[in-house]
C-alpha cells in the first residue's frame, strides 16, 4: 500500500470535533457517557504516533465515553483502536479470514500488537 498521508491539522481537526460533540453526558440523546479530558489527551498523543502509511481515519465519539479510530476498507478489512480515559488502547480487525482483538496500555509508544494490526491492514487493502 502506497503512503498516504493526512496533515496534522486533519487529524487535530477530526480529533477535536469529535470531543467537542461528546463533552457532556447524553450527548447522543440516548444515554452516551461523555468523553474526558483525559480520553482526549491520550487521542492527541495516539494521534501522533500513526505510522505515514496510514490514512486518516473516522475518528468519533463512542457511547462508553471513548475515542475511536476506524480503519474500515470494505468487507473483512477493517481495523478500529479505542481509546479510554485511562490510556487504554482496546482493538479490533478483520483482515480476510484473520481476526485480532485485546487491550494494551499507552505508554508513549505504539504497542506492537497495534501497529502489527496496521501491517495487516494495509497488506489487505487493495488484495
């Protein structure tokens, strides 16, 4: 998969409309927790850490108060990274027949297990 690369300012921009729309409880209308600060924060730094492959994600407001990162190519090529108030870094993908999921803490680096799901990601996409 050729580079493709997003500004920083895309990612802040999509990062922050996100927190903006979510920053009070029942911001969906049904029942949603709100994003913290703190969720924020550790979405600023994941942000940071994409490898230049990547393209820019969807990055929304889930209901539990999270941040998430979506990847989603398609049928069976996905790839999605939710991040939780305490730095917790929660994923999930497809990629064909292959599944990956489980939590890693935020330490300042990318764990290996995530950036292994961006490899395979972008090994499917377009295969």
């Amino acid at each position: 998969m050729a580079p493709v690369t997003f500004t920083p300012e895309e990612g802040k921009a999509a990062l922050e409309a996100a927190y903006q729309g979510a920053r009070d409880d029942n911001w969906d209308g049904a029942g949603s927790k709100r994003v913290e600060y703190s969720t924020y924060n550790y979405a600023q730094q994941f942000l940071q850490f994409l490898p230049n492959y990547m393209a820019l994600p969807d990055i929304v407001a889930d209901t539990d108060g999270e941040i998430l990162f979506e990847w989603d190519y398609g049928p069976r090529q996905v790839f999605a990274v939710s991040i939780g108030r305490d730095g917790t870094l929660s994923y999930a993908g497809l990629f064909d027949r292959n599944k990956v999921h489980g939590s890693e803490p935020f330490s300042g680096a990318l764990p290996s297990a995530i950036l292994n799901g961006f490899e395979l990601l972008s090994k499917h996409v377009g295969s």
